[in-house]
C-alpha cells in the first residue's frame, strides 16, 4: 500500500499539488492523467523519494520494492549492452566480484584453508544465483526491446532513445512490486511498444504510469488518477471509460456551477436593494453569507475547434511507384527489394523497427539522397510537402508561431483563416507572438503540422509527426488528417493514431516490403495468419480472412454456439453504456454499473478469442 496523506507543493506560487489525500493498491494497474503542467511528473518523482514536500507525507508499506523510471537519464558507460544490463542484478555482481578477489588472493596463497573455504562458499553462491538463467532472461528482454543481436555493443556508442532502452531493461529485470514509469514509450519503436505491451500485460507487478497513448491506457490500466486544478481524484476503468466519466462529472459539475451563479447574483442583487433602502444591517448579514460561499470552479480544458483546411487540387489515380528500391549506409543494407504503389486517397504508415530505413525511405522519395538501386515513377499533378522529423532544421528560430505560420510558400489561407487554424491547434492570442526558438517539442510539431497542412499539397509525408504531442493534440492531429482530401505516407510509432488513420500498412523488414490493406490491428491479425498458411503442410492452402467486428455465420457447431454468447455480450454491453446517461456519476448504481462493464468487455474478448481459434481450428 502507498498512502498519500495531505500532500501539498508548489512552483513559483503555483500550487501542484493542494492537499491531495489517496491510497494506492501495489497490485493497481494506474494511468496518471494531467494536462500538461498537472505535476504528474512531479508526483512520480515525489512516491520515489526525489521530490521533497512542503507539505505532508507518502508513506510505503514495509517491504514493498518500488522501481523509477524518469523521462530521460544520463547513461554514460565504457561497457558492453549486455554487461551494463546485467548490473541490475546487484547481489549477483558482487557475489562474482568475491569471487574474482578470492582468486587473487589464492593465486597468492594458495594452501589458505580460509581463503580456499571462503572461495568454495563464494562460488557456491554466484551458482545458488542462477547466472545463466538470469543472462537468458536479460537477453530475451533487450531483444525484445529491439537490440537484436548487437549486445556486445558499448553502451557510449548508443543514442540517447537507446540508452533509454537499456535503462527500461533494468528496470524489468528488478522485479519489482510497483513501477513509476513516466512515459516509458518514448523512445520505442511501434514492434518493441507492442513487445512492451505484452509484457506488462503477463506481469503481476502493479504501476502508476504516465504516457500519452491511449492504446496503453485502454489495454493496460484498470484504474485512472487524474490530477487536476493541485486535486487527485480516482476513475474506475481504463482511459476511454475515464473520458466518458469525467464528460459526465463535469457536466454535472457545469449544471451546479450554472445553478450557483444565479444564487449568487440573486443575492448580490438583493444585497445591493437592502443597502439603498433602511435594511442595511440585512444587506452586512448578507454579505458575510456571500463571502462564505464555497465557490465552484470548472476545471480547465482546452477547447477543441473544428479544424477547417481547403481542398487541395486532386492528383492523378497513381500518385508513386517505387520499384525494387534498395539503400545502405557503407556496408550496412537497410532495405532491398522494396516495391509498392501508392494512389490517390490511400494513408499509408510505415512499419518497421528503428534503424530499419523508415527515413531514409522518404529522404528518397523527397530526393534528398539517392537510392544505390530502383526507380521512382511519379504520377500526373502531385504536389508535395513534407513534415521532417526534426522541427529545429524547418522552423526559422527567430521569428514568432504567426510569423511562422504566414511564411508557408503555396498558402493561400488569409491571415484570418491563418489564425483560425492556429487557434484550432491550441496556440491562443498569447502563443502565436512566443518565438520558435522558446516552444516545447509538442508545439513546435503543432506548428510544423500547420505549416505543411497551409501548403495545400496533394499528397503529404509526415516522419513521426505525434512525437512529443500529448493526447489532446494528437486527437486535433488526427481530426485534420482525417478529414485531409488528399494522399498520405507518414511514420509514427502510436499504434493508436495509426490505427485511426492508415488505410494501409507498408512494411519493411530489409529484404523486401509489404504492403497491406487495412489498419495497424488488421496488419498484425494478416501477419500472425500467414505465419500460420507458412507452418502449414505443403499443398495445403487457407484463405486469409479479413477481420471484422461483425461475426460472421459458420455451420461449425460451437462457433454458432459462440457467436450467441458474443452477440448477447455485445448487447449487454451496449445497455450498460447506454444507462450512463442516466445514472448519477458517483452513486452506488453507478459503480455497480462500471463493474459489470468491466466483467462483461473481459468475458467478451475471452469469447471472441475462443471463437476465433474455433474458426482456425475448423
């Protein structure tokens, strides 16, 4: 158990956290939730010991392990990947540390009874501490965090989202009862954010984590804590339940704040009547009763505009082939054989893991490096323009967001229009005169955004466009996107936004590419099933199935059985949702209802997923 019992802090008169009181279960799977400035690194940071208090206390239950892990750390070491990692395992370090000093000691003495005791002990402890088991299971976790083979590597040679990597790595391998995690996603790739997904699916071990994918939020946590205005309040659920609770509260919450208003300006009006007549002392009573109102504050959200662009001139049907493209660095091949098309209307995302070539594949086709093989062939009337991964290389530094903004070549937007969309993208009246130079990562994404959307092209390319954006921004993003005429190849490693907006996914695995139709979700579903059609006896072939949220009518006996239960879930389900309308947040039938949400949506993925293996099986 962590009990958080009055705790209060501030910066620079801003309070962050104002009295917040809580306990936490160490087997809760949590989402922390705040906007940005909410203090919910600050929160991680304090339950780890490294943030003092002003105010109050955070007491661990004894004997309850918990493991950091903080936004970005300096990792800089002389050893090997594999050797660094397997430092976490401090007890077995320095049994083998003995060891090595005993046998110097006997290389000097070696007829010390003692010392050839103290050996024999010593040994048998590195042996009790099952080394090689522990070295099995540090390789399987940096592979599956996408290090490969490359483990005899230095650390100091790595980037610093891979020196993340190694530093997520040892955190698993802790083993601990309760993870802080803040924004551990940061630095993967969207394969290694699915490995890493999985894992803390199959692990006990509870969590308070902030990260800015609802995928995670929905897959992973059955309880959300959100931060808001210095107050913590738990949600039952995962993130998307969450929403739909805190619309509800807060619309409760506007009805009350609406109801006050009028009470207060009743009263203030008959306050201001008694004063003018002969009832002056009513009119002080009055006042004090006023004065003591305990005053509703409606928390702070940031509007969502409606983002309006113009309609760009249409491109021919076929707007690229690439046909057996081939790239590499010296003697590093990144890809071969990769061939594809694109036509007009398709969003593709690129899969693949980091350092596969995803941009060195659009700094080709943007010809701005020349591919060792293949051709491009472009189609009739393509404009194009291109989001870069790094801003700082985009944005003239300078000059301020508007005057970013207005510098777009090909706009036609009025300065209206301009700051309409600026506006729709979260920078107010005050944010548009901030200089380049001075914005955070997710506002100068913002506003690269805006720029290449203000181009008007036909057809965009965006590497990673979601990096450093919060939810609330990726949500504008992919509103703009989506409502976009044209066509689309981007990077991103947010299966989320990928799944929202790809109608297709191309990959590239090095010696070849594969393009699929259908989301992130259908691409992994297509994946599994042809790895299957490839273990099955040769001459036998099966059909590979579209996946769909409808069920489709077998004759198998128990898929038909299956399909009923699955319709009846899906029904009950939608009742349920259905009565939150109706039912007061917070009420005894409320939570009753959010528990048997929670029952029936895990009995219906159990039953969907037994159906589909009936299907395979059949």
């Amino acid at each position: 158990m962590i009990i958080l019992k009055n705790i209060f802090l501030s910066f620079k008169n801003q309070p962050i956290f104002n009295g917040i009181n809580g306990h936490i279960n160490t087997k809760w799977r949590i989402g922390l939730y705040g906007l940005n400035g909410a203090g919910k690194s600050t929160l991680l940071k304090a339950i780890a010991s490294m943030q003092p208090l002003e105010k109050g206390s955070i007491i661990i239950e004894k004997g309850i392990s918990i493991a950091y892990m903080p936004q970005e750390v300096v990792l800089q070491s002389e050893r090997s990947i594999l050797a660094e990692t397997m430092l976490t395992f401090t007890e077995l370090v320095e049994a083998k540390k003995t060891v090595h000093e005993l046998e110097q000691q006997l290389h000097k003495e070696p007829g010390n009874i003692k010392l050839i005791d103290a050996y024999a002990n010593a040994c048998y402890t590195v042996t009790h501490l099952e080394p090689e088991k522990k070295l099995a299971e540090c390789q399987r976790i940096l592979q599956g965090l996408g290090f490969g083979q490359q483990l005899e590597s230095p650390v100091n040679s790595l980037s610093v989202g891979w020196k993340m990597r190694i530093v997520l790595a040892q955190l698993l391998l802790k083993k601990a009862d309760f993870y802080l995690f803040d924004e551990p996603t940061n630095h993967l790739d969207i394969v290694a954010k699915e490995w890493f997904l999985r894992f803390l699916k199959q692990n006990n071990a509870g969590f308070l984590l902030v990260c800015h994918e609802k995928q995670f939020l929905n897959a992973l946590c059955d309880r959300i804590f959100a931060l808001e205005q210095g107050n913590g309040t738990f949600y039952n659920g995962n993130y998307d339940t969450f929403i739909k609770q805190k619309e509800a509260k807060t619309e409760q919450l506007a009805a009350a704040f609406e109801q006050q208003q009028r009470e207060i300006a009743q009263l203030e009006k008959t306050i201001n009547r008694f004063k003018a007549g002969t009832r002056a002392t009513q009119a002080k009573s009055m006042e004090k009763r006023l004065e003591k109102i305990d005053r509703i504050v409606l928390p702070t959200e940031a509007k969502k505009v409606a983002v309006s662009f113009g309609t760009p001139n249409p491109s021919g049907k076929q707007v690229l082939k690439v046909t057996q493209l081939a790239h590499s660095f010296g003697n590093k091949l990144l890809f071969k054989n990769c061939s594809f098309s694109i036509e007009r209307g398709n969003k593709i995302a690129i899969v693949a893991p980091n350092g596969a070539g995803k941009t060195t594949l659009i700094n080709i086709i943007m010809q701005k490096i020349k591919p060792v093989e293949g051709v491009l062939e472009w189609g009739n009337n393509v404009t194009c323009a291109l989001f870069d991964q790094d801003q700082l290389q985009s944005l003239d530094l300078q000059k301020s967001v508007f005057e970013n903004a207005t510098a777009v070549p090909n706009a036609s937007s009025s300065v209206k229009h301009i700051r309409t969309i600026l506006g729709s993208f979260l920078f107010d009246a005050e944010a548009i005169n901030k200089k380049a130079a001075v914005l955070s990562g997710g506002e100068r994404n913002r506003l690269g955004m805006i720029r290449v959307l203000l181009q008007n092209a036909n057809f965009l390319i965006l590497d990673e466009p979601t990096n450093h954006l919060d939810i609330p921004s990726k949500e504008i993003l992919l509103d703009a996107l989506v409502q976009y005429q044209g066509t689309i190849l981007f990077v991103s490693h947010d299966q989320d936004f990928v799944n929202q907006l790809a109608t297709h996914i191309l990959e590239l695995n090095g010696e070849k590419s594969l393009l699929l139709h259908g989301s992130y979700d259908d691409y992994i579903y297509q994946k599994e099933h042809l790895a299957r059609m490839q273990d099955l006896p040769s001459g036998k072939t099966q059909q590979l199935p579209k996946k769909s949220i409808s069920i489709e009518k077998h004759n198998n006996t128990s898929a038909k059985l299956l399909e009923k239960k699955i319709t009846k879930l899906e029904t009950d389900i939608k009742k349920i949702e259905s009565s939150f309308e109706t039912i007061l947040y917070g009420t005894p039938a409320f939570d009753m209802a959010q528990e048997k949400l929670i029952i029936l949506q895990k009995e219906l993925e159990k039953e969907m997923a037994a159906w589909e293996a009936c299907i395979e099986n059949k």
